[in-house]
C-alpha cells in the first residue's frame, strides 16, 4: 500500500513528461484565478489519487479472495520466532505439569496455576482460561468466559486445533494417567526442528503444515492437528506425555510462533466402517476404563438408542456417528444446570435426571457410553478452527472457541474425533473439506454474518437451486453421450455446435458492446480509438504502453508518409485534447480518417509503397 501510493503520483508525472505537456498550472492559469479551484486540475490532486488508490485496493482484494489456493508452502524452513526467554528454555527438574492459570490447585501456586477455578468440586469457571487445557479438569464447573482473542492459525486446510486427550473419567472430570512420566524430546542446535513421530508405512494420510501464533498467554500445552510429525519450535527441548500430548517448558507466551507438520489421517467412511474390531491389549486398557457402579445402565442406554435405527449397526465407526447424533438430538444445552452433588455422577445425571447439560458434557456422556459398548474411545480439548480471515490468509482464534470432543480409536488408521454438542458438525473441519476457491466461500460465509436471516436464506436456496438445475442438466446429458456410440457422435456435434455458437454470440455481442461504447464517447477520442482499431485490424496494434506520440513516431517506420502523417494529426490532436484541453476540427479528422481507410486497404503492412 506504501509502494502504491508512492508509484501513483510518480506515473502520473512520468507519462506527462513523456507526452512532452506544459506544466498543468500555466494551462489553466488564464481560465482559472483561484488557487483553490486550480488544484482541482492538477493530475496530482489527493482527491483523484485517492479514488484511483481505493480502486486499485478494492480490486486487488476482491482478486485475493477469489484467486484459487493451491496446497502447500513451498518452503523448506518454517516460521519460528519467539521473546527472548524461550530461546534456552527446558523443564525444571521439581515440576513438568500443565501450568494452567485459570486453576487453583490449593497448594498457593504450584507449577504458576493461582486461578479461581478449583480442581475438584464445585466452582467458577476463570472468565480468561479455558478450563480444558490442565492435566486435570473439573467438569462440576459453571460460568462462562469472556471472548479473547488468543492465537492467529494459517494452515493449508481448517482444522479441530486439539490440545490435549484424557483417558480417565473420574465420574466429574477427566485427567491424564501418568501426567508426571513425560519424555522430553531435544533438538539440534543448528536447527529448530523437533522429530515428533513418523508415519513410514501409512498411506491413508495427508501433510498439513500449520503455523500458530499466540496473541494471549496460554498454557505450556502446543495445540496442533492430528498425527504431528515435526515441530518447528524455539525452546531447546519439548515434552511428551503418555498420551501424546505435545508440552512446552513455559507457557504460550504473547508473540510466540511455531510451525507444526502434521500427517493427519483420511477419513473414508466405507473403510472406516470395514475396519477390524480387535483392539490392542495396551488401547484397551487404558481407554475403555468406566466406573464399574455406572457401567450397565449406560451400557442400555446406548443399546437402547441404537435400537431405533432402521437397520442394525455393528461397525463401531457408525456406532459412535450415530450415538454423537442421537445424544446431539435428544438432549440439550442447559445454560443453568445445578451443580452435581459431591457423590453424583456426570454422565448419569446428564442421561437421566437433566436430559443435558453443558457443551462439553455431550462429549464426555458419547465417550463413556461408547466405552460401555466395548469401542476405545478418549476426550479431547482444543479450539475449533476460528473465523477465517479470507484477506490475511489467518484463522482467528478466541478462548470461546475451545471445546471438548470425543475421539475413537479405529485400528490400522488411528483416532478419529465426533462432535455430539448441539450446534455444532457432527464432525470437526478436516482438508477433506479443502477446495481449490475455498477463500471465495469463506468470504460469502463472512458476508453472510452480517446479513439478516431472511436474506441469507434466500441467497442460498437460490444459489442450490440453479447449481443444482445445472448439475442434474449435466449429468443427463453425461449419461445420454456416454451411452452408446450415437450419443459418443452426438454428443461431439453439440459440443463442436456449442462452441461455435458461444464463439459467433461472443464475437457479436463483443461488436455491439464497442460501437455501443463508441457512441456513447467525445467525437475526439471516438476518431482516435476508431483508428486505433483499424490499425490493430490491418496488423499493427498499439501497445499500451505506448504514449499515442510514441505509437506515431514508429508507424513512420512502416506506412507511406502521407499515411502516417494522418495518423500523426489525429494522434496528436487527441494528445491536445486529452491532456491540455485544446479544441480540435473534428469533421476535418473525420475526414482524414476516411481517407485513412482508403489508404490502408491498398498498402501492405512493412511495405511503404502503395
């Protein structure tokens, strides 16, 4: 934008001096006394600059976001960047815990947590801190938090940005086994590159390069898609968990970036729903846990709405999708649920006495029921994929888009997450998702927010109607052409028919649309463009970044001299004009160009002799 502003101005003057015009003060002077009113005139005037500056932005905005993404940085290092306390940053021997701010863990501090929300029983939510992101969260919480921007996310393909996973139920919460068993993972100093995992063998996954950006303190938890393989990352080592949980030395600082390449697995349903059901000795024991005292009767529970599907359902992958529907239909969002007794359970309550309960609730009740179902599932917490920002590039991400979601485990393709709360897709944003103009969408998803209801709705049945009249038209006539030999040769027909009817309409409607535009021009300049045109017929087109002075000064070089002598007077005419506001003999041009045409039809381009 600095780069425009500047160049604007210094074209304007730059194709003045090449046209060879006076000064513009000295030709209005005569006409105009007032100072004010002759800077009206003057070709650097910050009103006519500011429209042609505005102009220029909006069009190469509106080009932005509608130009096609392709997949991909096509980079070989990634965006890092830290303040300066990260740079030789490892874990303290005494403490490798979560440090969430928003919790009080009663020991004045452990670890940096001197929130309000306590870690077990009942409480307040922290307005600032999502309560998801600890080794340890306390779903007997109520409240609700301030929105916050935290991070900035561009990545090749949306996402569900989790966090953390738990794998045991404590009847109100969850927590993660063996929190303090972390392994910590270093880097090369000549690199900032962590090895995370590897997916040599699988063929079912894609690369998404992600890189986040904190605007916000948050945890020392690296939120990140699926699978991740590399981290690009400032701090000289990082930590893992049991469960796979990436862990920083120190919390997400403000201005703190980092890039994460992650394998994130397809998601094909039918070989999802063909997948084998023998778990792992080590899956079951760790993610099938369920307090006995409960287990049975959430076991009929899910028994019994699985019963009212049609047909019966036996692949735990449609399992689990059908339970997250039912659970996300027959239950609600209970913005003033009672705090749960000290001995009541979570899920319990949820399915029998409160038919609902907080948005995160419904993933914790879809993970314990598929658990009593024999199917491995776990909790995950992390942020939806934000409001994308089809300008920028960036997913804008707020505290109050973090949320909780059940992840089941599919041998031979890994975990796959499910989305039960109300409001919300039954499954995250994955790159399946991706297309090619996906910005354009994104951006009338942007404008849609700000319109009313009714004119959403109308614009987008409209739409789905006439691309769904065209996508049924095509698709018969795919059918009929593809059927036998005489529709494969009618079908070459019409389309060597159609093309030469959309060139002959083009070719007409283009001649009408100029000598509409002709006619509705000053006789000065519709003798020049007519004789532009005709130039561009017989094989010499102007450039246009020729001045008209330049374009004369090379015909001399191919056209009889009286001939580029015609051409010089209307050119030069034009010039006085367009740009000092000289009267010009039109019906004296209007006759030279009659003559010009004369002329040209018996002289051969490069050839000077008629």
């Amino acid at each position: 934008m600095v780069f425009l502003v500047l160049a604007l101005p210094v074209l304007v003057l730059d194709y003045r001096s090449r046209l060879g015009l006076a000064p513009w003060d000295k030709l209005f002077r005569h006409s105009v006394k007032s100072p004010l009113k002759l800077s009206r005139y003057s070709p650097l005037s910050p009103s006519r600059l500011g429209v042609l500056f505005l102009i220029i932005l909006a069009l190469g905005l509106f080009i932005f976001a509608i130009f096609p993404r392709f997949p991909g940085y096509q980079l070989q290092s990634f965006p890092v960047s830290s303040p300066q306390q990260l740079e030789e940053k490892t874990f303290s021997p005494e403490y490798r815990g979560i440090v969430n701010p928003g919790y009080d863990d009663g020991e004045g501090g452990e670890g940096g947590n001197f929130g309000d929300s306590p870690t077990e029983g009942t409480g307040t939510l922290d307005d600032s801190f999502y309560y998801g992101f600890s080794s340890k969260i306390n779903q007997n919480l109520r409240g609700r938090l301030e929105k916050k921007l935290v991070m900035r996310v561009r990545s090749q393909a949306p996402g569900y940005w989790r966090v953390l996973t738990f794998d045991h139920y404590t009847g109100q919460g969850w927590e993660i086994s063996g929190d303090e068993d972390i392994q910590t993972i270093q880097r090369p100093s000549y690199s900032y590159r962590f090895v995370i995992g590897s997916s040599v063998g699988r063929k079912d996954t894609k690369k998404i390069i992600q890189s986040y950006t904190a605007v916000a303190t948050l945890p020392n938890i690296i939120p990140s898609l699926p699978d991740p393989q590399f981290l690009f990352f400032p701090t000289k080592e990082i930590g893992l968990d049991p469960l796979g949980n990436l862990r920083s030395p120190l919390g997400l600082v403000e201005g703190l970036t980092y890039t994460i390449i992650s394998q994130v697995p397809y998601r094909t349903r039918d070989m999802l729903q063909e997948a084998p059901t023998e778990y792992p000795e080590s899956i079951k024991e760790k993610y099938l846990q369920i307090p006995s005292e409960i287990k049975e009767k959430i076991k009929q529970k899910a028994e019994q709405l699985l019963s009212k599907s049609p047909q019966p359902i036996t692949s735990p992958y449609e399992q689990a999708l059908y339970l997250a529907q039912a659970i996300k239909q027959n239950y609600s969002i209970e913005p003033d649920l009672p705090f749960f007794a000290e001995d009541e359970d979570l899920v319990s309550a949820f399915l029998f006495n409160h038919l609902g309960g907080y948005p995160d609730h419904f993933s914790t009740v879809l993970t314990v029921m598929l658990r009593s179902l024999g199917i491995p599932a776990r909790l995950a917490t992390g942020f939806g994929p934000g409001q994308f920002n089809p300008f920028t590039g960036y997913y804008i991400v707020h505290n109050t888009d973090a949320y909780a979601v059940t992840e089941v485990f599919i041998p031979g393709s890994g975990w796959y997450a499910f989305d039960p709360i109300p409001g919300h897709d039954l499954i995250p944003p994955s790159f399946e998702e991706e297309q090619t103009f996906s910005v354009l969408r994104q951006l009338w998803q942007w404008v849609a927010g700000w319109l009313p209801s009714p004119v959403t709705g109308f614009l987008s049945n409209l739409f789905h109607e006439i691309i769904g009249g065209i996508l049924l038209t095509l698709s018969w006539l795919w059918r009929f052409f593809s059927s036998s030999i005489i529709g494969v040769f009618t079908g070459l027909i019409f389309a060597i028919s159609a093309v030469f009817v959309v060139w002959l309409g083009w070719s007409q409607l283009k001649n009408w649309g100029d000598r509409r535009r002709l006619a509705k021009l000053p006789p000065m300049e519709r003798v020049y463009l007519q004789m532009l045109r005709l130039l561009k017929a017989k094989g010499y087109e102007k450039h246009p970044a020729q001045t008209p002075l330049e374009y004369v000064s090379i015909t001399r070089e191919n056209y009889p001299e009286a001939t580029a002598d015609i051409i010089a007077a209307i050119s030069q005419a034009y010039v006085g004009w367009r740009y000092g506001e000289q009267m010009a003999n039109v019906s004296s041009l209007q006759q030279q160009f009659k003559a010009l045409k004369r002329s040209l039809s018996n002289i051969q381009l490069g050839n000077k002799t008629p």
